[in-house]
C-alpha cells in the first residue's frame, strides 16, 4: 500500500445483508419461521439498512423459504429496506403482495449455469426482466440486478470480460442503476476483481455496482480491498459466512458480515454497522443452527459469549 492508496480509499461503505436469503437457503435445517424473523429484527437493530430478507422462488425448489410470505409479514414495517430475490413474474407478484421494498432480479453471465438455475438462457432471462422493471417502477420499489458466476462458472470456467460488459450494457439498456456482480464460486482473485471494476467504472459512470464475493479459496477479503481500490462502495455479505448455490457445485459460503465490518472499521472505512450489536446477531443465529460459525471474528469473539 502506499499513502495515494489510502488516501483514494472510499470512506463509506454500504453493506447490503444477504444471509437471510442466501446464507439460509442452502442450509441443510429448516430454520423455524420465527428464528427467521427474530435473527432479521436483531439485524436491523445491528444498523443493516438493507436486507435481502428471503426469496419468492418456487418453494418445490429452494424448500428452506418457503415461508417468505410469513417472514415478510413479520418484517416489513421496520426501518429498513427488505429485499426479496425473484426469478420471474410469478415471484415477482408473491413480492409485490408481500409489501417488500426492493426486489433482486437473478441471471447469470453463463447459458450453461442460467439454464440450471433458471431455465432459461441469460439474453432470455434479461428479457423478462426488461418487463418486470417496468412494474416495479410502477409499483415504487426499489429494484437490483443479481449477475451470478461473473467471475467464473463450474460449467463453463471463466465467461470473459467482453461478455459480463456487453451483458451490463443490456441490463443498463433496459433500465438498472444497481447492478451486483457476483463470484459465485468464489473463483476470483485481486487482479482480476481490480481490472474488471475500474474498467467497468469507467466505462457506466452512472451505475451503482454491487460486489457479492464468497470465501471459497480464501481470497474474499483481498477481493473486498481490490474493489475499494477500483471505487466499489456496496458489497453484499452473510452473517456468519453462511451461503452456497445449489446449482453451483462446489461453492461454499459468502464473506462473513463479521468479517467484512471488522475489516472495513479497521482501514477506518465507516460502516452502519455496530459490531457489538452484530455480534449478538451471530450469537443467535449460532444457537439457531446449531453449528460454530464460518466467521474468523466470531470464531476470536465467542469466547466473551461463553
């Protein structure tokens, strides 16, 4: 690091947290709609403004949120804003219905992993969502983009720079100002996160994108400093480290909350967050599981809790 480094670092940073969504999903226990619905009110209180709190996917499908009308009910009226991942217009509607205040549309920057997820290939999926935004522009929520494997793909390895650009053009076209680029397997390194984000900065000035790394090989933190060094200012994370895809082999858990805020307070980069009262989230969410958490900070911290 040299000093035009640190002096160039954003100052603020938005978290958006994932884990009640992506982190729940893949887990092997049904969380009880309750737990579900008290670790979000802990999560709030943490200073989260943004939660992605559940998906309306086809419950045949992500059966561990299932419960997404519930939890929402319980939810939607607390100071923050509470998005919901939707894979198409039916879940768009389950969404809408349930009050949220953001929805996450998903695609992926691959035809092979699209198609597993989504059943439909990645110019197909934008197409539908070019309808959608339509609606949720007239509905009044907030909306975001979501694009899987950008990074690398286990089905078809790296999808290059020229097609996640020329896909960011698309969605820019159709109407997204929030678009999240995610590495879904955790495949990324610094360089490559650097390179891709400052030429990407550059080249859509206006759009506001969202880093979602997960901690497969280790590298999620060092990718976190090589998106503030390209100018990233959201990162999505799950409390606990929790997360995978299920159409994703081999992919393990997204960067720890606990992780990406301790790390964030200590290059002085202010967060919402008050890890005091986050880490009590991690102390519920621990007896919820029932399992030690993928979190180095909880793993130093919970013996205070002991």
């Amino acid at each position: 690091f040299t000093m035009h480094d640190i002096n160039h670092l954003p100052k603020e940073v938005k978290i958006i947290e994932v884990g009640p969504r992506d982190g729940l999903q893949n887990e092997k226990e049904f969380m009880k709609t309750e737990r579900k619905i008290n670790l979000i009110k802990q999560l709030v209180e943490s200073g989260f403004k943004e939660i992605e709190a559940t998906s309306f996917v086809n419950p045949k499908w992500i059966p561990n949120l299932a419960d997404a009308e519930e939890v929402m009910a319980n939810i939607y009226d607390l100071p923050a804003t509470f998005f919901a991942l939707v894979p198409n217009e039916r879940g768009y509607e389950r969404a809408i219905k349930s009050k949220v205040g953001g929805v996450t549309f998903v695609l992926s920057a691959t035809d092979t992993h699209s198609r597993k997820n989504l059943n439909r290939s990645t110019y197909e999926s934008i197409k539908e969502i070019g309808f959608l935004i339509k609606q949720a522009q007239s509905d009044g929520v907030q909306y975001r983009a979501s694009v899987s494997t950008v990074f690398g793909c286990p089905f078809e390895g790296n999808p290059g720079f020229e097609r996640v650009e020329t896909i960011i053009r698309e969605l820019v076209r159709v109407g997204f100002k929030r678009i999240g680029l995610c590495d879904t397997i955790g495949i990324a390194h610094p360089v490559q996160v650097y390179q891709w984000m400052s030429s990407l900065k550059q080249t859509f000035t206006d759009i506001e994108f969202e880093l979602h790394f997960h901690d497969t090989y280790g590298r999620g933190l060092s990718n976190v400093l090589a998106g503030l060094q390209a100018g990233i200012t959201s990162f999505d994370s799950s409390i606990g480290g929790l997360g995978g895809c299920p159409y994703a082999p081999g992919a393990t858990g997204n960067i720890s909350t606990e992780d990406l805020v301790s790390f964030l307070h200590e290059i002085n980069i202010k967060t919402n967050v008050n890890e005091t009262k986050l880490l009590q989230s991690s102390k519920l969410l621990q007896q919820y599981v029932s399992k030690d958490l993928d979190s180095h900070i909880w793993q130093v911290s919970k013996s205070k809790f002991a």
